[in-house]
C-alpha cells in the first residue's frame, strides 16, 4: 500500500510531468482528509454545490438511481481517482457518488480547485487528463452495455479495474484485491447477481478468472484479454493540452 497520498500523485504523475509545487499545491489541496464508513451517500445527482473528491483508500462508485430504487452504476472508483472535475465546467451535478467499502479521501471546493489549476500548468494538464480517461472508462461501459455479451462484458470490467490498479501500484499483471459483492457488480454490468455468479463459475471452470475471498485471480490474462476484446489503450494518458473552453473557464 502507497502512503497517504501515494495513490494519486503516482496516478497524476503518469498523467503529466508534476514539478514539487505542483505536489505542493497539490498536498495542500488533500490537506484535510477524512474516512467515510462503506455504503455512504457523498453526493447525490441535481446537487447545487458540488466538490471535488480525491480518493486515498478505498472503492466508490459513480452511479444514477432510478425512482423503483435500481441503480445502475457508470463506473467503479478506485485509489488515485477524484470525482467531480466535471463539476468545473457545470453548475449541477448529474449522477451520484457513495462508498463501496471504507474509504479516505479528501474533498476541495470546486472554486479551489479550479485556483489551483490557474495557478499550476502541470496540475492542471494532469487534472485535465484524468478528466478525459473517465470519459474513455465511460465510453467503454457504454459499448460494454449496448454490444458486448455478459461473458465478454465481464472479462472486459475485470481487466479494466487491474490495470487501473496496476497504475498505482495497487494490483499485478494476475491478481488483485477485488472487495465487489456480485450484486454491485451487476449493478455496473447490466445483468442479475444470478447471471453474474454464472458467468464468474464459467471464467473459474475455463481457467480465465476466479474470484474468491475478495480477490480476482486471472489464470490466463492473455486468454481472458481475446475473450473480452480488451485493448487497454482507452486508460492511456492522453497528450493533448488543455482545451481553449477550459482555459477561459480558468481564467474567468
């Protein structure tokens, strides 16, 4: 396990070159860190004044409820993420963040961040970046939803979650710590906590993956890769500069 904040400024180093002002500011910003019990509502949709997360320990999620009270969730967060940079270029919040397990994090206001950022190019392009690999997560679970079968969605979203974690030292290329009931994940995979179970017995039964007292052991990544049509290049940092729209918006 990384330090304190080890999680995230190895996640934002990757993302960009982060001069020891920029960790500084950055440090300044999580200098208030908390825990919150597992299973905790931390902001809910159509929220006015939303701030921005910076996850030091634990698993969330980022999801909508709808009024029969399902949920589907649009994508697991991990140690390293932050929730709600894209509450700096909108005024209300539009899906719901909570907790999976005990979590620590740290939580800014939205108008510090957004200082932080003017006043620090690296933090900002890193912040930036991040921003846009949440959008590759959530394009992917999108496809997942609309056109990969349930096997095949299933080996896709446990490659994904290894090789996020594999970005902060949290994982390796065949095992890591998984702590998702079957009911959550059928919550961000489309289908039934039944249909689940069958799927994870299918993987165990084929040699590909097996979950097991909060683990996810991959027998044979390469094969589960061809299973699920996996190309990790949607989590790669980006290298593009910061959009002029974000730049006025920072300079507003």
């Amino acid at each position: 396990m990384l330090g304190k904040q080890g999680a995230l400024k190895e996640r934002l180093s990757r993302l960009a070159a982060l001069s020891a002002r920029d960790t500084d500011l950055l440090s300044r910003l999580c200098s208030r860190q908390r825990t919150v019990k597992r299973h905790a509502d931390l902001s809910t949709d159509s929220q006015t004044d939303p701030s921005v997360f910076f996850l030091h320990e634990g698993w969330g999620a980022r999801y909508k409820l709808f009024p029969d009270g399902r949920r589907q969730v649009l994508m697991f967060v991990l140690p390293g993420d932050i929730v709600g940079m894209n509450q700096l270029l909108v005024d209300t919040a539009t899906e719901s963040f909570g907790t999976m397990t005990e979590m620590r994090l740290s939580q800014a206001p939205r108008d510090a961040v957004a200082e932080a950022m003017r006043q620090r190019h690296g933090l900002a392009l890193a912040l930036w970046r991040s921003l846009e690999q949440e959008h590759a997560i959530l394009a992917e679970h999108l496809a997942s939803l609309g056109r990969r079968g349930a096997l095949q969605r299933t080996a896709h979203l446990l490659l994904e979650l290894r090789q996020r974690l594999m970005a902060t030292g949290e994982g390796s290329p065949t095992d890591f710590e998984c702590p998702l009931t079957q009911y959550e994940l059928a919550d961000a995979l489309g289908l039934t906590a039944i249909h689940v179970n069958r799927v994870i017995r299918h993987l165990r039964e084929q040699g590909l993956a097996s979950i097991e007292h909060r683990r996810v052991t991959i027998g044979d990544p390469d094969a589960l890769a061809a299973v699920a049509e996996f190309d990790g290049r949607f989590l790669s940092s980006g290298r593009a500069g910061l959009p002029d729209r974000v730049r006025r918006r920072l300079t507003r």
